[in-house]
C-alpha cells in the first residue's frame, strides 16, 4: 500500500462527499481528505471513496464520516446556503474552477 499526500481543490462539497480538483485515481480506492472550512477552527480529516473521475476532478463519496464531522460541514454549508439563497442540501461550489488555456 503506498502513502502519499497531495495538495488538491475541492471543487464542490456537500454533507456526502466533495469534488476533487484532481487528474485521476482508480475507482474504488479509499483516500483520505483532510482540509479546513472559513469561519472552522478544526480541520476535518475525512476518509472517502473514489466513485467516478471525470474532465473536472474525482468525485468522491465519504465514507463513515462521524456525527460531529456532519454536523460541522452542514452548518458550514447552511451558512452559505443562507448567504446564496440555496437549499442546503445542495452542493455547493467552494471554489472556482482553473482557467483553461
């Protein structure tokens, strides 16, 4: 089993998984993605699956995300769903995708 660490984007998150600004991984694989959110004081290190790797970045689904860790990305999200006027069960873009050349 190799370990590596990468810096990537999330492109997209929602309370189930996230959009990784990424080239490919296999599908199946189990990754970790640790990142901090604006306003969060605590970092979140949540384990994910790869679902589907597509032109922009690989999707992925969390896998076993405990209460807390939840709760913190649905406030997160609900507090810029209030500020953009969107459902917070929506994903919603945290980022700006890459210029293309």
């Amino acid at each position: 089993r190799e370990l590596r660490s990468m810096f990537c984007r999330l492109r997209t998150l929602s309370v189930a998984g996230a959009l990784v600004e990424f080239d490919r991984l296999p599908i199946g694989a189990l990754i970790n993605i640790t990142f901090g959110l604006p306003g969060i004081d605590k970092r979140l290190s949540l384990d994910a699956i790869v679902l589907c790797c597509t032109r922009a970045g690989v999707s992925v689904l969390f896998d076993s995300p405990r209460t807390w860790e939840v709760g913190i990305l649905r406030r997160y999200l609900m507090s810029l769903a209030e500020d953009a006027e969107l459902e917070p069960t929506n994903a919603l873009a945290i980022s700006q995708p890459a210029a293309q050349p």
